[in-house]
C-alpha cells in the first residue's frame, strides 16, 4: 500500500517536473523566437586581390550553447595557392557570412598572415561575437600557433575549424550593499573592541605622547615667542595637515587646544583625526 | 584597527592637498572669459544712471552690458535646449521681461540692475506661430482648427486678457510666406499680392499691395510694421504708416534698421560690410528718403574680420552741433558683437562666437631667433635633416661666430634698455616665442561661426582671427547634429626652416565635397592654403613618416574607400611601414579596416579592405574613444602585496566604441567594445542596461572610463575598466596586433556613483607618463573636479588591499571643494576640455571651453621638478657659501695641524 502511494507520489512529481519542464521549455522557446543563427559560411581569398572563393559551411546551432568544430576538406591546388600566399607574407583573408533562420545574410571580413594559417597545419579559430539580442556584430579569425616559419611541413587537407560564441559581459554596477555591509560589521567590531578594551587613547599611547609633551613644554620654555608660531597655521594657506603637526610640535600646552580649534579647516578629513588627539593633551593637563 | 584608520583619513588628506590652491595664487596661472553667446535680441538702456545694453542670445543667455565697455554686468542662464530658448525680451523700467520656452512659455522679469528674478509665471501652449507685446500685453498667435487665435496675458502677472482674437486661417499661408512686425501680420497670397494686417484689433481690414517677391522678412525691433522683400536680389522695404502701406526700393544689400526719431519721423539706418574689415553705415529719414549726412560712416580697422553685420538695437539722439548721432549695438554672421557710435568708431567688439567652439588645439610656439641659432650650431645630425646647413669646419666657425656675435648684441640691448625684455611686451611677435618649461603655446580654436582663433594662453588675448566665409562650411556630426572639423597639426614649431602647419578639413559650400584649409597655426596666415579636393573625404590619419619639407603627410580616404596622400606631389622621407586604417559610420553601424602601403614617392596607392564589423540595427555607433597619441605609459605593471608584478595590457592600436541601442524591456542599451584597429578583434565588450545620455568616454593608458546616466537607479554612475596582461608580459619584445596572443586580456571592473551630472571629462597627460593621472570633470554645477584616478581604480579592494597604498572600495566619489581647480570660477555650459602636456614632466595645461573659456595648468603630483615661488634662494646661498668657506678653512686648518704632528 504505502509503495503504492510512493510510486504515486513519485509519478506526480515527475508530472510536476514534466510540467515543469514545458513551461520552461515554452519559455525557453519564446525566449528564443528571435532570429537565430542557422549557419556560417565561409569564403576565403588565395590569390591577393582575385576574388573570394568557397570554403566551407558550418552548421551552428546557438541553442546547445557548445562550441562548434567542423573539418572541411580543401584541394590540393588551393592548398598549393596558400602556401604561396604564406610564402609571399601576404594576408590571407576570409569573407564569412552568417545566416540565421528566417534567412537573414550579414557579411562580415576577417584576416590573419596566410602564414600563420599554414604554420598552424589548417586548425583555426572563428569568434562570432554576439550582442546582448544575441545576434552577431563581427567575426575575428585567429589560429591555434603563432608559428610563421615551417610551410613545408603542412601535410593536411582539412580545415579544423573551431567556432566560439562569446557575449557581452554586464556591465559592473556600485556594489553599495556590501559596502553597507562592511560599515556595519566594521561597527560591530569597533563596539566589541570597545568593551573589551576600554582603555582610552591616552592609556594606550601615553609612551608616546608623554616624550612629546616634554619636549614641548622644553620648545616652549626655552623659546616663548614660539608661543604665537601656531597662530600663523590659521591662515587658509595651510592646507596640509603636516604644518598642523609641525605647529603642535613647537605650541606650548596652553596654545595647544587653541590651536586646534583654529587651524583645522572645517569639513576637510583631518578634523576627525584631529579631534582624537585632541582629546589626550587637555586631559593630561587636568 | 584605529591607527590603520588614521592612517587612511591621514594618507587621503594628503591627496587632497595635491589639488589644494592657496589664496594668493588665485588668477595666477589661470584665466577665465565670460561670454553670452550669439546675440538674438538686445536693447539700448541709455538712462545715465545706468547706461546699460539688455541681450537675449541663443546660447539662452540673458545678460545687461555696460555700454561703454562691454563687459558683462549680470548674466542669467536659462534652460538648455529648445526649453530655455528666448523668443521674446521686452524692456520696462524695472525690469527686462523674457519669453522663452517652446511647449511650455515661461514669462519671467529680472531687475535691470542686478538680474535677480522678479516674476515668473508660465503657460502652456500649442502651435505657436509668433509672440509679441502690445501694450502690456503679451500676444501669443497660434492656430487652431483653422483658425489664427490670438491670446493675449497680462505680461507681469500672467492673467489671460478678455479677448481671443480669431483671423481666418486662409490668411496665414505658411510661415516662410509671411512675417509679423510690430503686430501686424504681412503674408503673400496664392496670387502673389501682400496683404498686411494687424493682429491686435479683431478687426479684419486688411491692406493689400501688388508686389512680386520670393522671399518676406520683418525688420527686427521696428517701431512700425516694416518688412524687406526680396525679389532676384532686389530689395524692397514695405512699411505700414498711417493706415497706409508705402514702398521704398533700397539700392545696396545690406541690413536695416528703423528708429523712430520724432513722432511721424523715423530714422532708417543701413548697415554693411563690403570687406571683412569694414563696416559701412547710411542714415536716412524714412518718410522723405533725405539722406542724414552726420550717419554715413566707413570704419575700417585691420584686425577686424567680420561678415554681413546687423543692427540689433540702436539709439539716436541730437547732437550739440545740431547733428543726429547714433549707438548701434550691431551682431554679425560671424557672431561677434559690437556697439558702433555713428558717426565715429567701434567703441568695443566682443567674439561671442567663442562659446561655440568645436576645435581646439594647443600649438607649441617656435624657439627665438638666438635659441634657433644655437639649435642649428649645436643641433644633432636628425635636427639637421631641415637645417639644410653645411657642417664643413670653417663654416661651423663662422657660425659660432656669428651667433656669439648676435647673442653678445641682445645681451647689451638688454642691459642698456634699448630694447624692452620680451617679456615686458604682450602681444607683439616678439614675445610668441617657446619659454623654457613649454607653458606658453598658443590655442587654436574653431568655432561653429566659421572663425578660427588663436589666442594666448597665458593671458587669453586674442592674437589673431580668420573667418572662412568663402572658404567652407563644417560636415555634421549624423548622430548628434553638431558640426565637426578635423584639423591636424602637420608640422610642427620644432623644425625651424619651415613655419608650424595647420590643416582644416572642411565641407565645400556647393557640394559635399572636402575643402582642405592649411594654415599657420603661430599668426594665422594662409598662403594658397585652401584646396579643393574632387572627393569627400570620410577619414583622415597622419602618417608615421614625415615628407622631404618635414610635413607630416595625412592618408585622405574618400566615400569610395580609394586613399589620397596630402600634401600629394611631395616625396616622403622614408618607406612607411603598412598603414591600418579604420572607418566608422555611425548611422549604419558600419565598421571597416583597410590597410594602405603606401610607397616612397606617395603617388598612387590603393587600400585593401582587411575586416569588417556591422551592429545590428538600429545600434548606432555614438563614441570612438582612442587614447591620445601623445600619450606615454611609463610603468608596464602594478606591484602588489606579494611582491609579484602584474602586468598591464597596453595596446597602442585599441579603441574604444560606444554604441546605443533602443531596447524593448531595457529603454535602452549601452554597450562598449573594445576593438583592435588593426586586426578588427573584439577584445571585450560589456553591456550597459538603461543607460542613456549624458554619455562621456575617456580612453587612457590600459583602462578606461564611462560615464552615463542610469535610468532605473536615477544617478550617474562611472564604470571603470582596467585591462591586464597578468603576471606574464605577452608581447615583450614587440608589439603586433595581427596574429597576437589569442588570451584576451584580464578586465577588472568596478562601478562607481558621481553625486551630481556630468558635462565633460577628461583624464591629463604629462610629457613622459611619470606623473600619476588625474581625470578632469565638469559637472552641470559649474566646478571643475579633480579626480585622482586612484579614486575611480577598478581595483580598489572591498576586503583586505590587494596592492599598497590601495583606497579602499567606497561607491560613492567624493567631491571635495578642494579638489575643484577653478575655485570660485564657476564654468556654465562646459562644451569640453583640452588637455596637453607641457615640458614640463609634472605639469598639464588644461583648457576648459563653453560659455565660459578657462585655462589653467594642474599638476598631479605635485610640481615635483620645480622649485616651490617661496623658495629661499638667499639661505641656501649663504648656507653654501658657508661651507665652502669653511671646508676651504678648515682644510688649511688641518693640513697646519698635520704639518706640526708631522714635526713632532
């Protein structure tokens, strides 16, 4: 009984699946209604100038998504024809021209050295490039070696051609969700900093800082005209923050807050730093 | 955690700076000019207190003038576009009244004194035939079911006025066979007859005239109903008195004016140019034809160049000897703008046509005569390849000598004062000459208007004008209907037998075929400079290889795709390797490669199509970015963290083309390829959904830069592209597109939001590449940013840096007021931005063009190679000289010393 009721199961889930699966297909095939690709067909030229001639045709269905690779036969007089071109360091030039069902025709031309056609014994590369419509707007040619020296050695022939599809890329877009997501976590992580190690600024640098305020308070007993050097910073001309950290430097503690709250020009990204090390002098005077 | 912030925020305010400016070098690297534009309406104010010219321009501009100079005193931009075009100034007291707008007419009144708005209300409307004010009352005549309907509104507050006047539609025979002057309405009937009626009463009288015409146009401004009819170059003037219509023939072409002087006595003024430096004025009385003696002028001038000048506005007044006098405020086809006191002069000329530049170029200026002697001496054997100097001693000798010679003159001449030092003098052709550090050049601009100009850059002075009236009109771009004019530099100022070399490509005035227009680029002269060409030329590339005279030959390729050598019957220095050349249409979407082999002799050469690309219709091909041929990479790859090198993908042949397709689900779609010009392979191409104009490209270096409007996010937004080789350098030894690597490069991208609009970018260019790059960018706000191209790197990494000194990825691009270089200059309507280098390695001239002209020069990182202007040139002497003295000293000191250990 309950195998029975599997095996029923079973078949309904298929019919889903089936059912599924045509709608998908009937999507897939009204995706599809465009005009697509039925076939390339390709002609090349041999004697620079005298016309294309046939080479072959390539039957290319777009829907498998594969790459296509035919094997064309070509005769022993064209092949002698190519060697000759490769011999002269010509360019061997190829007209194709892509059809699609409906029986639409578009030309395009590519061209390689006739020596890398050779030099590569006959196995070469068609890019058809796609649209975002999925129709093509050009066709490179390219071979499979960069050898242009031995001609001699082509004992084929047949053509291997491999055909590639290749579409466009999408285009990046502002990635401002994972920003968002990197400012949060990085705010996690400074609130869980901060209740672990409540230590302030002052506790955690007060190597640092303590030298430097003696050799401040040193600067400034020694030089008391130093005491108005910092004034100068105020002038819009100081820009850089260097010259605020130069004025701290030779200020006397009592100038120094002073200081900040004039030099740092509003709105310009140092005030934030400023205002860390703001902080620490005036609680070390207190 | 918190010190790597600091770190950051210390390492970006240290960016910043680079662009900081201080206070007291405002204006002084820098230049701006403010223009209007092309005048379309204008009116006099000659009340004494504020004596001022009101203009309305196409550029829709509406801006007050002080008369006696010229220099704008307010300026109001309105929309741009057919929303923002002025049909209609109407001067009060108070106020000047403008209509502008096609659908939708908006009526505003700004103060005369200080352009502020007063009052604005608008309306919306249909098949607008002609606007004008009768009596306070804005008059809007339009058709409707076969009827001319005439509004009327209070023109200050908008209230429709009682009556809608309607005229049989029978009447109006098509716009081009009528014209309305001061209210009345004057059209040719099936039967050739003229028939004039007033549209301000609903009367239906109408006067009629028998008078053959082909052409009907109104006189602008006229006081009185007033029309010229044209008939096989014959002018008539019509004009309505009394009730009554009156015929006067007019015996030369030129442009009129009527000026009601007394109450039944008018004033008709003409005006022409006969030259492209003279202007020629008549005056007479209307009614009687009595010619006013005191208002027949010929001004002549000779740096003047202007064509068919009009009246504008004028104002005439009596005189203390009891003469008629007359201001004339008089545009011209060329676009510039003058006031003209008759009898009298040209009291000042401004060339408005400068805000419709569509060219421009920044040529070097040749070397002095001294430096040009010392070159020729001293120059290496390629130099002497156009010295054609002879390098047997005793003439070097006497060489040596007489340039010694020839310095040790300028050099008394200077000290004794009896010439001025060059750079004393602005303006003369002494001064045009090449300074050390490659700072001063001089811009060469062409303008929409048919004149080119070349001007100063270091203080924006006109040097010269040349107008091409006669000479060609300009093709038009199919995609976006502006005008193009190719112009290459052919020769340079380096080669000093041969003067700098300039050509214009231009379309023939009767025909499609090219006119080439060469021309001096350092003083603008032109000897047999134009020449016809029986072909239309679709492309035109430069060669690699100069020609015998050191001209710089440029390959023609006609609609035919057959090529032609320029200049053709000279030979060429050396063979050409094979030329690649590439042609685009942009309505078809039409892609072609040719290669050219072109012999030594340049004569008779064919090209050989080598690949073809087609878009699919309707794609149209709307940007073509290549990189600057000037441009030098200088690093070949980034060091990252783990001290690998990745290498940078540097083809000189790519370019970039932008096409846009209308799309059913998407509006529309961008897409961008990148194409090797040579091969034809499609290296890369990425689609942009919804994304639509503004459009602006920048192709530099290994990465490129594309900016446009999204349309579902509302915002514009930067994709930012960067092409690597990888880790491995593919083409070391050297570089060939044609059966190249088949590994197509590493693209990183990234996308980036601008907080504002973008009107133009551009990325700088330094001589060597040393300099890091900065990318220029006008925004619809009127700053002009610096942008560190750090900023906008695909590669600014989200999570840990992936290189050093990497900013981290932030998606919004920050708009520092520091980073905008021209300060309180606020630029409107930016058309585009020139960039060039200088000698100098750290610095780039920068020159912004639009309403607004701005030059200025940036340096990216910091001037590097240049001494600080604060630098203390005493201290480091004295320091010197210190130590010298001292080390002198002391070593005799020392020796003493050694001399008595020595004895010891």
């Amino acid at each position: 009984m309950v195998t029975i009721l599997k095996r029923i199961l079973n078949t309904m889930n298929y019919k889903l699946i089936c059912l599924f699966c045509s709608i998908f297909s009937s999507i897939y095939c009204s995706d599809s209604s465009y005009d697509s690709i039925s076939d390339v067909y390709l002609e090349h030229e041999l004697i620079p100038n005298a016309g294309f001639t046939k080479r072959s045709s390539i039957l290319v269905n777009l829907e498998s998504r594969n790459d296509v690779v035919s094997i064309s036969t070509i005769n022993d007089s064209d092949i002698q024809l190519l060697k000759q071109l490769a011999f002269k360091n010509e360019l061997y030039r190829l007209k194709v021209t892509v059809r699609t069902l409906s029986g639409k025709e578009t030309h395009f031309l590519t061209f390689t050295r006739a020596c890398l056609i050779v030099g590569s014994k006959l196995n070469d590369i068609l890019t058809l490039h796609l649209d975002h419509l999925d129709s093509p707007f050009a066709v490179n040619l390219a071979t499979t070696s960069s050898n242009c020296n031995s001609f001699d050695e082509l004992n084929t022939n047949n053509f291997t051609t491999t055909v590639f599809f290749r579409r466009p890329e999408t285009s990046p877009v502002p990635d401002t969700a994972t920003y968002i997501q990197k400012m949060e976590r990085e705010r996690d992580a400074r609130e869980k900093g901060k209740s672990n190690n409540n230590k302030s600024m002052l506790g955690k640098y007060w190597m640092y800082i303590l030298p430097l305020v003696i050799f401040m308070m040193i600067a400034g007993a020694s030089n008391p005209e130093a005491r108005h050097v910092p004034l100068n910073c105020c002038i819009p001309k100081t820009l850089a923050g260097c010259k605020v950290i130069v004025s701290i430097a030779s200020a006397t503690l009592q100038s120094l807050k002073i200081n900040f709250l004039n030099c740092i020009p509003s709105g310009s990204p140092i005030a934030d730093n400023a205002s860390v090390t703001n902080t620490s002098p005036s609680e070390l005077i207190l | 955690m918190v010190s790597k912030l600091i770190c950051i925020v210390l390492f970006s305010s240290f960016l910043f700076t680079v662009n900081g400016l201080y206070e007291d070098q405002a204006g002084k690297f820098d230049w701006k000019q403010n223009y209007v534009g092309e005048v379309k309406f204008s009116s006099i104010d000659v009340d004494v207190t504020t004596k001022r010219l009101y203009v309305a321009t196409k550029k829709n501009v509406v801006a007050s003038l002080a008369i006696d100079t010229g220099d704008i005193i307010w300026r109001q931009i309105l929309e741009k576009g057919p929303e923002g075009s002025v049909e209609l100034i109407h001067p009060t007291k108070s106020k000047i009244i403008t209509v502008s707008g096609v659908d939708v007419v908006k009526v505003r009144g700004w103060d005369v004194k200080d352009g502020y708005l007063h009052f604005e209300w608008s309306t919306e409307t249909n098949n607008v035939l002609y606007l004008f004010v009768f009596n306070g009352l804005l008059h809007n005549v339009y058709s409707s079911n076969n009827l001319i309907a005439v509004d009327t509104y209070h023109l200050e507050t908008g209230v429709k006025g009682k009556a809608t006047y309607t005229f049989p539609a029978h009447w109006f025979s098509g716009s081009d066979r009528c014209a309305l002057s001061s209210g009345s309405l004057a059209c040719f009937d099936v039967a050739g007859k003229l028939n004039i009626g007033s549209l301000i009463k609903s009367n239906n009288d109408r006067l009629s005239l028998d008078i053959i015409g082909d052409k009907i146009e109104a006189i602008p401004g006229s006081p009185i109903p007033a029309f010229i009819i044209t008939n096989k170059n014959v002018e008539k003037l019509v004009y309505v008195k009394e009730n009554t219509i009156h015929l006067r023939s007019l015996t030369k072409r030129s442009s009129s004016f009527i000026y009601t002087y007394m109450a039944d006595r008018h004033i008709l003024l003409q005006i022409s140019s006969p030259m492209q430096d003279t202007i020629v004025t008549e005056g007479s009385i209307l009614e009687d034809s009595t010619v006013i003696e005191s208002l027949s002028s010929k001004e002549s001038k000779s740096t003047l160049k202007i064509s068919n000048p009009r009246i504008s506005s004028a104002f005439c007044g009596r005189s203390k000897a009891n003469t008629v006098n007359c201001v004339a405020l008089v545009s011209t086809h060329d676009q510039s703008l003058m006031l003209l006191k008759i009898p009298g002069s040209i009291k000042w000329h401004r060339e408005e046509s400068l805000t419709n530049i569509i060219n421009v170029e920044l040529v070097d200026l040749p070397v002095s005569d001294i430096e040009a002697a010392i070159e020729k001496e001293f120059g290496n054997k390629e130099s002497f390849l156009d010295h054609s100097v002879s390098t047997g001693a005793f003439s070097m000798f006497v060489r040596r000598l007489f340039s010694q010679l020839q310095q040790l003159r300028t050099l008394f001449e200077t000290v004794l004062g009896i010439i001025e030092t060059p750079s004393k003098t602005t303006g003369t052709k002494s001064n045009l000459v090449r300074d050390q550090f490659g700072l001063h050049k001089i811009i060469v601009a062409v303008t929409s208007a048919g004149k080119i100009f070349g001007i100063d850059n270091l203080n924006g002075e006109i040097l010269w004008t040349v107008l091409l009236c006669g000479v060609g009109t300009f093709y038009e771009n199919k995609v976006n209907g502006l005008p193009s004019a190719p112009m290459h530099l052919q020769r340079n100022s380096k080669h000093l037998s041969y003067s700098p070399m300039c050509t214009l490509l231009l379309k023939s005035e009767d025909s499609e075929n090219t006119v080439l227009f060469t021309f001096n680029p350092i003083n603008g002269e032109s000897k047999n400079g134009v020449t016809q060409l029986p072909y239309r030329v679709v492309q035109a590339v430069p060669l690699p290889i100069l020609n015998i005279e050191s001209v710089r030959s440029l390959i023609l390729f006609d609609s035919s795709n057959s090529p032609h050598l320029y200049p053709a019957d000279v030979p060429l220095s050396s063979k050409p390797p094979p030329v690649y050349i590439y042609i685009a249409n942009p309505i078809n979407g039409l892609l072609q490669g040719f290669t050219v082999d072109v012999p030594i002799s340049g004569k008779e050469f064919s090209a050989k199509e080598v690949w073809k690309t087609q878009f699919n219709k309707p794609t149209q091909i709307i940007a073509i970015g290549s990189r600057d041929a000037m441009e030098h990479v200088h690093s070949q790859g980034r060091v990252l963290s783990d001290r690998s090198v990745l290498y940078k993908y540097i083809n000189p042949n790519m370019v970039a083309i932008l096409t846009l397709a209308p799309d059913t689900t998407h509006k529309s779609v961008l897409t961008l390829h990148l194409l090797d010009a040579v091969s034809g392979i499609i290296i890369y191409s990425v689609v942009h959904k919804r994304a639509t104009y503004p459009i602006h490209l920048v192709h530099s270096e290994n990465w490129l830069l594309c900016s446009y409007y999204n349309d579902k996010t509302r915002r514009t937004e930067i994709a930012s592209y960067e092409l690597y080789d990888g880790n491995q350098l593919s083409n070391s030894t050297d570089f060939s597109s044609v059966g190249g690597s088949l590994i197509p490069p590493i693209v990183e991208k990234q996308a980036y939001i601008l907080p504002g609009f973008l009107q133009a970018m551009k990325p700088t260019i330094t001589e060597k590449g040393i300099t890091s790059k900065h990318i220029l960018m006008a925004t619809t706000t009127g700053h002009l940013l610096e942008v560190p191209w750090a900023f906008l790197d695909p590669r600014r990494p989200l999570g840990e840096p992936k290189e050093e000194g990497a900013i981290p990825y932030i998606p919004e691009l920050p708009m520092l007021s520091e980073s905008m270089i021209n300060y309180n200059k606020s630029l409107m309507r930016v058309d585009g931005i020139y960039t060039t280098p200088s000698s100098l390695e750290s610095t780039c001239l920068v020159f912004v063009y639009g309403l607004d002209l701005f030059y200025t020069r940036v340096a990216p990182s910091k001037t590097f190679d240049v001494l600080k202007e604060d630098f203390d040139y005493l201290v480091i002497i004295i320091v010197t000289t210190i130590l010298l003295v001292s080390a002198y000293v002391t070593k005799n000191l020392a020796s003493q010393k050694a001399l008595k250990q020595a004895w010891k």
